[in-house]
C-alpha cells in the first residue's frame, strides 16, 4: 500500500488534517525504539486506491534539534521511494515555509503542498496564486482548511487517485546535478546551506506571485495580546491566576471523581467479601485485584483533567508563553520553560506530571524532567505529613503562623529544592549528552482550540495510561498484595479465635461492646498475620538498615507497604498497631504512636522520628505508579530504577543527617 | 551589533551568524535567520529573557546567547 507523509512545521494545522483525512480510521502507536508517537490511518477513497497516510512529527529542518524531529527526518528517509510528502503550509507564512519541501523536493522526494489555514489567509485579505506556484515550482499545491474542512476532499482524491502514478509527470526534473543527492543526515553543511539558499530564493520567486494586504491582521492580533499577557507586570498576574486554577481544579474537580472512583471500588470489596467465604479467592480479588484496579483508575479523573486544561492552554496558543516567561528561571538548572506544567503538575501528582512531559521537545531535558518530577511533594505525601506533623510537631504559633503550617509548607519548598537542586547535578554530570543543540520556543497564533481535536488528545492520554501503565501498575499492587499478606499467621490464630468465640457467646456485653471487641480482635489478627507475612518478615530482617534513621520493624513495615503508594504508609502502620482502619482514626493512631516506650520508659518515637520520616518520603520513590508510568515513557527499565536508587539514596542520607542533628539538638 | 542589542519595533537585516556553532548556524537559517534575511525583534519577556523574534510570519522566542550569536543592522526607522 502506497504510503502518503504528512509533514511540515509544529503548529502548521498537520494534525488536524491528519485528523480530517483519517477520520476514525487513526491507529496511535510508536516509532520502532523510542516513545515518540506515530499516528497513521489506512484511507480509501470512491475510485481510487487506498493509501496509509502518516502524521508526522513537526519538522523546522534538515538538522534535527529534538528526537522528534530525528524520527521525522528517520521516516522521510527510509520512505523516500515508496511515498508521496505532503507538506502542510501556514498560507500566511508560505515564503518561509516553503523552504524545506523545496529543499526536498531538489532531493528526489515526491512532494505535494497542502496550503493550510485559507480561512486565515482570506480573513487577512491576501489572494494566492496557487496556480502560477504549480506552474513554476512543478509541485501540486492545494488549498485547504483542516479546521473547516475546505479542500479536503479534493486532496484526498489526488491522493487516492493521482499521486503515485502521476508523479512522475508532476515532478519534472526534481534533483539538481549539484545538490548532493541522498539522505540528509549525510549532507554536508555547506550542501546545507547552498540547499537552503536555492529553495530560499526559489520560494520568494512563488511567494512574489501572491497578491493582497501585506499586513497580516492575526499576527497585529497576537502582538496585541503578547503585549499584555508577556506584560512585566500584567503577564506574570495572568500567569499566577492561570497556574491558580489549573492546580486548583486538578484538586478540586478531580478529587471528588476519584473519591467515588476509590468509593466504587470500595463497595465492591465489601461485596466481595459479603458474598465470597473468606480465603485465598475473596483476599485475591478483594485486597489484590480490586485494589490494584483501583490504584490505577483513581488516577484517570487527574489525568483526563489535567490534559484537558494542558490541551487547552497548548491549543489556544497560551502554554508556549508560560514557557517563555519561567524558561529564564529555569535555565541555570540545564531546564528549560517547558518543564514548568508538568514539574506544577507532580505536585499534584507525578504520573500525570511524568505523561505531561511529551510537550517538551528536547529529550535531554524530558528525561531530566521526568528523574526530579517525583521529588515535587505530591498529594499522596499529605496523608503522611499530616499524621507526623500532628503527632509530632507542637501546635505552637510563631507571630501570625502557625508551627506545624509551617512545617508543612516546608515540605513543599524541600522538594522543589531538591528538584532543582538534583536538575542542577545532572546537567553539570552531561547527563544524557546533549546531542540537540538550539533552545528556542515557536509562539503560535492565539486561537480558539479545537473542540474535537481536544477531547481526542484527552482520551488518546487517558486510554496510553490505562492501557500501558495501568498494566504495570496493577500488576505490582497484586504483587506488593501478595508480599504483605502471606503466610498467614498461625502461632496466634487458635488464641484469636478462642477469644473471639468467647466474645461472641458473651451474654453480659452489649452488641456494640461485643462488636468493638470482636473488631479489636481481629485487628490484632491482621496485625499478627502483617508480621507474619513476607513483608512483615521483610521488615524485621530489614530493621538494621532503617534502625541508623530511626525505624523500628513496625516502622520498616510501615515503609515497604507505602512502596505500593506513600499513602499506604498511614493503613499499614494502623494494621501494624492493630488500629483496625488507621485511615479513620488517624488522631488515635497518632496518640497511639507518641504512647509507644522503650524497655527504660523513655518514647519510642520522638520529633526525631517524625523529621527523619519526613524528609524520608519527601526524597524516596515510593509510588509504584510513578515507577509505572516512568517506565512507560522512556521505554525502559533503566531510568526508572536509576530515580529508585538515586532518590532513596538521597532519601536515607537525608532522614540520617535530619534524625540525629535533631535528637542532638532538638531533644 | 547583535540581535540582543538591536533595538525593539525595528526592521533588521541578519548580517552575520559566524559566533555560532555550525550545527546552530544551519537549523537558523532553515529557520529563515540568514544573512540578508529580515527579522523583527517585537518585544522582550517579564524577566527580560528570551526575547520575542518576529520571522517571516511568525514569532519565535530567542535566549539571551542565542541573540548575542546573531548579527544585524537597522534597516529601517520606524
């Protein structure tokens, strides 16, 4: 089957003409080796012979500056002899435009010019003379709009019907005897440039047939607005009120959905457990199954929501303003603007901040994103500061804050302090050489988004989620299930059960005296068979390293269950300390925790513990989703387990220095 | 001069690109930043970097030390 490229500039309306060409037939997938995503769709017309056409990834040039534009130029390449470019062209911007298809067309390829955007190009009053350019160049152009849809059809048609064998009649002679014939990673850059001059000129040639107002009255409009939204004084408002709602409504909008998403899924535990007899089948799917499904759908309202407002600041043409307005702020940490969304969206949550990464063209900087996006304090550490700083940190005013709000938001500034801080490390250290070499951010037109083409970019996120990392991360959830519940205990569980019979058959207890003991029993029960387990066992053979930072086995065991999800820490430890559902009796299993003595009588757990666990889950990868999803988007295990070792790494050092600095100058 | 020190709102010819690296140099001027070439510098940002570059018809943002690389004269006064 013939093959049709799309290709062109970022920003140029390619998409939303594969989108119109491809209809429902799109496949989204990735280019062989890398996470770069390759859209294709098979299309057929009434007469003609059907043809896969390609979506590829925006173009500037002949030298790549990103991955993506390496795997464009890769594609073009290996499909120069079997398919037919089409070159999507702003048709307000054609002289510069024109530039690479007519470099490429003096390379041998097969090139067509879709000449997008016409509804702009009449709005500002300009009149093309697509003709006379088809004359002179010998390259079919067709006008179109892919946002109405105007031309598409008769593109289509060509495609279907003309492209393959009228090509040759089309093109005329294409290749210069000078122009060095052959793969562009080859050309030299003097061929480059001697390229570059003969399209150039031959572009102005075309360009010079076009007629109408030279003043393009979109772009007088986005001047307008940049002079207001890039204000020294109005622009950073604006952006703060933007960033406001965005972090608000992930908050906000999402937490409501993803507490009935984990309230859905709580009640069909319970009827798991209501229907099923206790035993292997009902703990598998109820506490393994069940949970790790729900670990991974409770993030699709953040995800869906997020991308939802990413979408719409990147359509509207705002988001590469934000970039440009923080990438000073950024810059000395080997970052740049385009970090900024998703290292604000791990602070709600790192899976949707690590997927948000795909905006950022350079890979250098995408892979440093995504190693410090876990560091961002997320919303699954509040649980945890919450419990410790209550617990721990005296309820004290200092003037009009108060000490533990303080503490808290300490928490917030550590983490994007160490960010920055590891960001900084890793671009001095050359982490993954810089192969691509020129910072520069495109500002496109502001424009209204495209409501289909958004909702479609959403749920293209939503289902990569779901469908790749959702598999790894519910896979582990089973595991850690699976780690933390077997063996069972069985030194206990004839004692338990004595006492529990002698409960039941006690006719002196009220019903909720009887149920209150019948359920402090089988905490301790689930607290035995905790210890028991592999994890429990874990935990005691694993209490000598965590011992130096202030752990306990209880403690230890408290860790390894928040590896599934730091929130976990808060359940575990109220299983470990028979609390039956810790999650509603935090303030219990706060008191519980400061009542806990050494053999001399002096506190178990003291602010040392408290900080020291702190900067503990501050630092450490304690998310399996994270894990998950990082896994997913750089295509490896590798850097996944390199942010796992350097972030506990970091992590223990911390909790050390933190746990005796305080008991030597706290206690 | 250079684009950094050039004047904002004026219409400016790239006179020279040779303080850049090559690889620089060439995705410049496939950009359309090429000697001869015309280029506006529209405005500057709230932290005073990177600077809004008008190109063709298009507006691009440039880092401080990618505009040094990059030389130019006034062609015109407004």
């Amino acid at each position: 089957m013939h093959e049709v490229i799309l290709a062109g500039r970022p920003n140029s309306g390619k998409s939303t003409l594969f989108n119109r060409i491809a209809a429902a037939n799109q496949k989204v997938g990735n280019y062989a080796g890398c996470t770069v995503e390759k859209k294709t769709a098979v299309v057929e017309w009434e007469e003609g012979d059907p043809f896969e056409v390609t979506d590829l990834p925006g173009l500037y040039s002949l030298r790549p500056n990103s991955l993506d534009e390496e795997v464009a130029l890769r594609h073009l390449e290996e499909k120069q002899a079997s398919s037919y470019v089409v070159f999507v062209l702003d048709g307000n911007n054609l002289e510069q435009e024109l530039v690479l298809p007519l470099m490429l067309k003096r390379q041998g390829y097969k090139i067509g010019i879709a000449v997008n955007m016409m509804d702009e190009v009449r709005a500002n009053r300009r009149i093309l003379d697509l003709a006379g350019m088809k004359d002179i160049a010998g390259i079919p152009f067709f006008p179109v709009s892919a946002k109405t849809g105007e031309g598409v059809d008769t593109l289509k048609k060509f495609l279907a019907r003309s492209a393959f064998p009228a090509q040759a009649a089309e093109q005329g002679e294409t290749c210069e005897t000078n122009c060095g014939c052959g793969k562009a990673a080859d050309l030299s850059g003097e061929q480059i440039t001697e390229l570059n001059k003969a399209a150039r000129q031959e572009a102005r040639q075309l360009n010079s047939l076009n007629r109408g107002e030279k003043e393009n009255f979109l772009l007088n409009r986005d001047k307008k607005f940049d002079r207001l939204l890039l204000h020294p004084v109005i622009g950073p408002v604006v952006f703060l009120f933007v960033m406001f709602l965005l972090f608000q409504s992930i908050f906000t909008w999402a937490a409501p959905l993803s507490d009935g998403i984990d309230g859905g899924i709580g009640l069909l535990q319970d009827l798991v457990k209501a229907h099923l007899p206790t035993g292997f089948i009902a703990s598998l799917l109820g506490d393994g199954i069940l949970a790790g499904l729900g670990a991974v759908l409770v993030f699709v309202p953040q995800i869906a929501i997020l991308f939802l407002l990413i979408g719409l600041l990147e359509y509207s043409g705002y988001l590469p303003r934000v970039a440009a307005m923080v990438d000073r702020l950024l810059k000395p940490y080997g970052l740049n603007g385009k970090v900024f969304i998703p290292l604000l969206s791990s602070v709600a949550c790192a899976v949707p901040g690590i997927m948000a990464t795909r905006t950022i063209e350079s890979e250098r900087t995408r892979l440093l994103t995504i190693m410090v996006s876990p560091l961002m304090t997320c919303s699954a550490r509040l649980p945890v500061y919450t419990l410790l700083i209550a617990t721990f940190v005296p309820g004290v005013a200092l003037g009009p804050f108060s000490l533990q709000g303080l503490v808290m938001f300490s928490m917030y500034l550590l983490g994007v302090i160490m960010a920055l801080a590891v960001a900084f490390i890793l671009h001095k250290l050359d982490f993954q050489q810089r192969k691509h070499v020129l910072d520069f951010i495109h500002l496109p037109h502001y424009r209204m988004p495209n409501w289909p083409e958004l909702f479609r970019y959403v749920w293209r996120r939503v289902a990569m989620f779901l469908k790749k990392a959702g598999t790894i991360i519910a896979g582990m959830a089973v595991l850690l299930w699976f780690l933390l519940s077997f063996p069972a205990d069985s030194i206990h569980r004839a004692e338990i059960s004595q006492a529990k019979t002698a409960v039941a058959a006690n006719a002196n207890l009220s019903q909720a005296d009887r149920d209150a003991q019948l359920a402090e029993l089988d905490s301790k029960q689930a607290s035995y068979d905790l210890e028991a387990s592999l994890g429990g066992r874990a935990g005691h053979l694993l209490e000598p390293v965590f011992r130096p930072i202030g752990y306990d086995w209880r403690l230890t065991i408290g860790i390894l269950g928040s590896m599934a999800a730091r929130e976990v820490f808060v359940s575990t430890l109220g299983t470990v300390f028979a609390l039956g559902n810790a999650d509603e009796h935090t303030d219990s299993l706060g008191n519980l925790l400061r009542a806990q003595k050494n053999p001399d009588g002096s506190p178990q757990y003291t602010l040392a513990t408290c900080l020291s666990l702190l900067v503990f889950f501050a630092f450490s990868l304690q998310c399996i989703s994270t894990i998950g999803i990082a896994r997913r988007e750089t295509n490896s295990w590798k850097i996944p387990a390199v942010m796992f070792v350097y972030m506990f790494v970091i992590a223990y050092i911390g909790a050390f220095i933190v746990f005796h600095a305080a008991n030597l100058f706290l206690a | 001069m250079d684009l950094w020190q050039a004047p904002f709102q004026e219409k400016l010819r790239v006179v020279s690109l040779e303080k850049l690296p090559e690889e620089e140099r060439l995705i410049l001027i496939q950009l359309g930043v090429d000697a001869g070439e015309l280029l506006t510098k529209v405005q500057s940002t709230p932290l005073q970097e990177p600077v809004c570059i008008q190109i063709g018809e298009q507006i691009f943002a440039f880092r401080k030390s990618l505009c040094r690389g990059i030389g130019v004269e006034v062609v015109c006064t407004k």
